[in-house]
C-alpha cells in the first residue's frame, strides 16, 4: 500500500474531528484481555485439532480428519461481522461508540457521500490505530458525477467539462431533491486536484487522519472503504464493525453494497433516531429487510431505537418504541427485537465507569441479548458441528472394533455382503445427475420473478405519487419542463432501486431453494447407502456459499423528451385537478412495460446461467464427497474384518477421543 498523501492532518477543523480522541493504549495481549469467549473458541479449536491429530494416521477416517482441522481454523480465527444500517441522523456511529465504549467513530457533519468505514481488529502487520483506506477507482467517480449531473439536467463528457459544468450550478437554482447531488459535485470539485493522483490506490494513514477521511466531504467522496485496526475488549473477540452509508446516501444507489452486508453479515442492527419518522429511503430499506428475513436460518436482525433520554417519561417511550414495532410489521418484519438506548449515556457510562449512567442508558438489556446471539448462538452450530465429528470418529472405531471380534464365517460373510453394497452405491452415485434438478431451479427463478413483476405493478401509483406530486411540480419553482424532467428522473430512480430490491432479494431466495434441495438430494442418497451399510454416517451437509449475479442498478428506459412531458401540464390545477396527471401516469406505464420486461428477461437468463452451473458443481461435488465417505467406511470395515487393525490402538483412540469430547463438552458448558 501506498502511504497517505504528505502534508495531511486530523480534521480537527471540523465538528466531527473535535469529539475524536487519539487512540487508547492498546490493551494488554493475553487471555484476560481477549475475554472469556475468545479463549473458549481457542480451546475447543485446540480440543479438534488433538482429535484431528490422533485419528489423522488412519487412511479410512482421513475426511473425519480434514473436516476437523477445518472446523478448529473457523473457530480459531473467527469473526463476527456486525453491519450498522440506518439514516444519517440515526446516530449509527455513536451507536457504535456506545458498544466500543470508547468515541472511535467520527460523527460526519454532512455525510451525503459516506464511504463504508469498518472497524477491525488489530494485527501484527496492522496494529492498534492503523487506517487502511481504499479510494475509489476514477471511472468509478467520473461515474457518479455524471449521475448526480443528469438529475441536475445535465451532462458532462469528461473531467475538464464536469468540472466545468460543477462550477456553473447555481445553489439557488437547485430544488430539493437535487442538494445532495449538489452537495457531492461541490465536495468532488474541492477535492479532485488532491484525489486525482491516488484513485483506485490503498493508502496507509494514522488514527490522527482517520476523522479527515470519514468526515470530510472533499476526502470522503473518493473513499471507497475505509478499515480502522483498533484493539478493544470487542474487537479482540474478533468482532469486526461495518458502518454503512446512509439509506439516505445518493450511494444508496448501489443496491448490490448493502445487500452484500444483508446478507452476509453476522448481525445487521438497525438504528433509528428517537421519535424521528422513517424516512422514504428508511422504509425502503426496511421493506427490504422484511423480504429476506425469511430466508436466513436464524433471526440476526437487532433494532435500536436511538437517543431515548429524549423520552419525557416511560409511559412515551413505551408508544414510541409501540410505533416503531407497528412500522416494522408493516414493513414484514415480524416480532423484531427493539431496544431503546442512548448511546450518549452509554459511552459516558463506560467511559467514566458510571454504572447508573449505564444502566440509564438502556445498552444493558442489548448487550446480553446481543453477546448471547453473537458468541453463543452463532458459535454453538460451529461447537455443535465439531461435537458431532468427535463422536462420528468414535462410533467407527467401536464399529472397527466390534466388527474385528466376530467369528472368521459371519467377517467372511460380511465381506460380501459389504462388496455388493458398496457396488450398488457406487453405481447410484456415479449415475448421470437427474436434469430436473436444474429445471426445477429455473421454474423456481421464472416464478419468483413473476411475482416481482406483479408486486411493481402494485407499486407503480406510489411511486408516481411520489415522483409527480405538487411540492415537486409548484409552478413557482423554476422551470416546470425542467422540474418535470426532474420528476421523471425521480420516477426512474425508483422503479430501479425497487426492481434492483426485488431482484436480489430474488437472488437470496434461488440460493436458499438450491442449499435446500442440495440438502434434500445429499440426505436421499446418505439415507440410501445406509440402508445398505446401517452403520453408516455422514457429514451434515453445510450451506453452500454462492457467487452472486452482479444486478443491474438501473432500468434501460432513455430520456422523456421535455416537450413530450409538458405536452401533459397546461398548469397545476389542471394536471393534478384535471386529467393530466391520470394521462400521464397511463402514458408513463406503457412506455416502462418493455424496459420492465427486458429487465426481467435479462435477469432470468442471469440467474440460470450463474446459477445454474454453481448449482450442478455444487450437487455433482457433494454427491462425490459422499461416495468418498463411504469408500473410506467400506475401507475401515474391510480392514477391520480382515484383521488387519490393532485392536489395542483402537480402543486407545476411542478413550481418547472420548476424553477429548468430554473436555470439549466442559468448555462449552
């Protein structure tokens, strides 16, 4: 990496800088200061990787000791990946301060383009207080200008000529919808002669200039990420913090960031501020929320309600957190987990060791539910998994063992029986993979994007009512071609982001319907060489990661000729009074319903072509996996009736084993 540009120093300049302390000294090394989870996680890990190590000799339960060494590096190294979501003045990064308990997080004055800042733990080749930030590649932020222009109506055709054109706007002639577009051309503008040598570079910088990167507009235009590596009893756990920008960002645009942290993150919290209504952007974002909360195995979603020492009383903070409940459900988000908290009292709490302002602060009750989710609930499948391998490897040697002891007929005839059964599974299994798996994951793409299409339709009068409405259209406002322009750009804004939405969350869905059927396949075919051989037992099967299609972010519609909009608007009472809007609005639906169905159709290809051969790799894969299990079944077996184990070595391991499961068990008690 680069080292940051010469001459920089902290934003101390600025409101946000100000609240920023230098870092704390990095805390002691060692057990104590990583927590009591940490040093469980390292001492199961230790426990699989003795058992790994004991039964790693044996050729017929190598897979038992691969998929152990796997399980003690996940569990060694593992993260948790909390993903903060909200608006702007949620107060997601002093939600985040509350839970650090130190002020690590700069609150941005006017954040219209914050980049992802993340905080990491600290390593060797990053310690404590190092920043790490990513700028954006240029073509990247060439882009974004020429966004930001066109719904100010204009164009540009490079740097000179947008700098050019930035330089021109008038603030006064700017309407609502359009300051922060405004806002973010100002920022590229101030910051480009110093950005235009280090875009698509990672540089290196102090905590002293982390501030300047988060809060500063001219800087934090071009970042694209940004990682903190700060040690602190969180981090140390191995938790890592994400906080993204805003839903009201005019980066929320690029629907396929957040839904990466949706959908991947460990915990997703979601921040609103005391008594604040969602705004249009917010209740997108939730309505996105309630579309996928279904297709995860465990409920990771965690609602803050923020600043609640604003409450007068418990009885108003009661109706309040009653109202974001009720919002919630409307938005398909069923018993959520809401927590108000002050996260002002909070880190003051924590920072002065003040337990009444900590207990005031409401972060209590949060913070056992969360660390009982996080390190217990999420840790367990993992502890579980390895429990699992543990005694799997220990009912085969007592298989061994047992099967060594019988009279040389009953082995004999054993052998038989077990050459025939393992030919008949081998048969099965290396048998041409059925083409109505993937059939079936293409009528299942086809109609979750049948009801897409139908769920747009629904929606396409709130949006229109939205983009053509008369705070948007006043006649006083300007230019009234103009602001219908504007209008329409505002239209097309929100059928993308909604189709983009819809999409991806689509794309969720196939992935759970393939891991499903993946699991349904695998346990069909254990079940069967079972059946053959009862003594038998496989891996659970675990979810597959897949490659997500890149979605496209905005529909292919093309300009609407101003003239053409105007023809619709003789004045405002005769457009929203008159029949102007309800002809419009017709119009505008007949020219959306190609670019909607080419949208769709390019979609649907995508999803079975980028699906569908990670889903025959995936079935093809596993079915493998399983014939080499149970060759290595048949292969301990066989050995085993034809003497050729040791006896004491088996029943050694087996104690072992044993010992080892029951230290594991006491750790995890």
């Amino acid at each position: 990496p680069s080292a940051a540009p010469g001459g920089e120093r902290a934003a101390s300049s600025s409101e946000a800088a100000a609240a920023v302390a230098a870092p704390a000294q990095a805390p002691q090394a060692g057990a104590a200061a990583e927590g009591a989870h940490a040093a469980r996680l390292r001492e199961t890990a230790a426990q699989l990787r003795s058992a790994a190590e004991l039964v790693g000799g044996i050729p017929a339960l190598g897979s038992i000791a691969r998929s152990m060494r796997e399980k003690a590096e996940r569990l060694a190294g593992n993260r948790f990946t909390i993903a903060l979501f909200g608006a702007f003045s949620a107060g997601k990064s002093s939600f985040a301060n509350a839970l650090l308990g130190e002020s690590v997080l700069p609150v941005s004055p006017n954040p219209t383009t914050a980049a992802i800042n993340t905080i990491v733990p600290a390593t060797a080749e990053h310690p404590h207080g190092t920043v790490r930030v990513k700028m954006k590649q240029e073509e990247a932020v060439l882009e974004e200008v020429r966004y930001s222009l066109r719904v100010l109506g204009l164009a540009c055709s490079g740097w000179d000529d947008a700098l050019a054109k930035i330089e021109s706007i008038a603030p006064e002639q700017v309407n609502a919808g359009g300051k922060a577009h405004y806002t973010f051309l100002k920022a590229v503008a101030n910051g480009f002669g110093e950005a235009r040598g280090i875009f698509g570079q990672e540089l290196t910088a102090g905590f002293e200039q982390f501030a300047a990167y988060v809060a500063e507009e001219r800087k934090s235009c071009f970042v694209e990420t940004i990682a903190l590596h700060y040690a602190n009893k969180l981090t140390d756990q191995g938790v890592v913090f994400v906080d993204t920008p805003g839903a009201d960002s005019i980066n929320a645009r690029h629907t396929g960031v957040a839904f990466n942290y949706i959908k991947n993150a460990d915990a997703i919290l979601f921040v609103t501020y005391y008594n604040h209504a969602f705004s249009q952007a917010d209740r997108e974002f939730l309505l996105q929320l309630g579309r996928v909360k279904d297709s995860f195995e465990m409920d990771k979603m965690f609602f803050i309600v923020n600043a609640s020492d604003l409450a007068e009383d418990g009885e108003e903070l009661r109706q309040v957190v009653a109202h974001v409940e009720d919002n919630l459900l409307k938005h398909g988000i069923r018993n959520p987990r809401i927590y108000p908290v002050s996260s002002k009292l909070a880190v003051e709490g924590k920072m002065q060791s003040d337990g009444k302002l900590l207990a005031d602060s409401g972060i209590e009750p949060f913070e056992r539910d969360f660390m009982q989710f996080t390190f217990e609930e999420l840790t367990g499948i993992t502890v579980r998994a390895a429990k699992h391998e543990m005694k799997r490897a220990s009912a085969l040697l007592q298989e061994w063992m047992t099967s060594a002891k019988q009279g040389q007929a009953e082995r004999m005839e054993r052998l038989r029986a077990l050459d025939a059964a393992f030919a008949a599974v081998q048969t099965e299994l290396q048998a041409p993979l059925s083409a109505s798996y993937l059939q079936d994951m293409g009528q299942e793409s086809q109609e979750l994007l049948y009801y897409v299409k139908q769920r747009a339709t629904f929606r396409f009068g709130d949006f229109y009512q939205m983009a053509f409405n008369p705070a948007s259209l006043r006649e006083d406002g300007g230019d009234i071609r103009k602001l219908l322009r504007s209008a329409w750009l505002e239209l097309q804004r929100l059928l993308s982001y909604d189709f983009s939405q819809e999409v991806l969350a689509t794309t969720l869905r196939i992935e759970q319907f393939m891991n499903r059927r993946a699991s349904a396949m695998l346990e069909d075919k254990a079940e069967g060489i079972r059946q053959r051989m009862p003594a038998f037992e496989n891996e659970p099967f675990e979810k597959a990661a897949f490659v997500t299609p890149e979605v496209e972010e905005t529909l292919e519609i093309g300009e609407a000729d101003e003239k053409w909009l105007y023809g619709f608007f003789k004045n405002g009472k005769h457009f929203f009074e008159g029949e102007g809007k309800q002809k419009l609005r017709a119009a505008l639906e007949a020219r959306l319903a190609d670019p909607i169905a080419a949208y769709l159709e390019k979609h649907r290809s995508m999803i079975a072509d980028v699906y569908g051969s990670q889903y025959e790799r995936l079935l093809l894969d596993r079915r493998s996996a399983l014939l080499d299990a149970a060759a290595e079944h048949v292969s301990g077996i066989r050995d085993a009736l034809e003497m050729k184990v040791d006896f004491e070595l088996l029943k050694h391991m087996q104690l072992q084993l044993e010992k080892l499961y029951a230290e594991e068990s006491a750790i995890n008690v």
